[in-house]
C-alpha cells in the first residue's frame, strides 16, 4: 500500500499580522521584514512561495518579496 499526501493543508502565517517601520530615505534594496509561513503538508506540497500582490495603493510598487525566503525588500 503506497500513500501519497495531497495538497489539503494551506500555508499558515507565524504572525496574524506584521509590521515594520522605515525610513522615507531608505535606499532600494533595505530590508524590511521577512514573514514565516509554514505548511502542514508533506514533501513537495509544503513548499511556501511568497509573492506581492498589486492593489490600490501599489505596494508592490514600492516593495520586493524574495519568493522562497519571504524576505520583504524596498523597491
């Protein structure tokens, strides 16, 4: 008998909600923030990617997310 995990599990965020403060003279490429998620699936369906949204007020504009490590960036 061979079990195979399904991808039923979503990716929970360590904090409900974060936040940073910068400098309006931060120099593109500062650090912000990086976020944690994990996923309580099995092998490759565990595999967090992160990725920035665009919305009204343009954050991805203004910020870059490293896909596989969450770490925000400025833009």
């Amino acid at each position: 008998v061979f079990v195979q995990d399904i991808n039923d599990n979503p990716p929970v965020f360590k904090k409900m909600s974060y936040r940073v403060v910068l400098s309006e003279t931060a120099m593109i490429g500062t650090p912000a923030l990086q976020v944690v998620a994990t996923d309580k699936d099995s092998e490759k369906n565990n595999i967090v990617h992160y990725q920035i949204f665009s919305d009204v007020q343009n954050s991805s504009d203004y910020f870059h997310i490293d896909s596989s490590s969450g770490l925000i960036l400025t833009a």
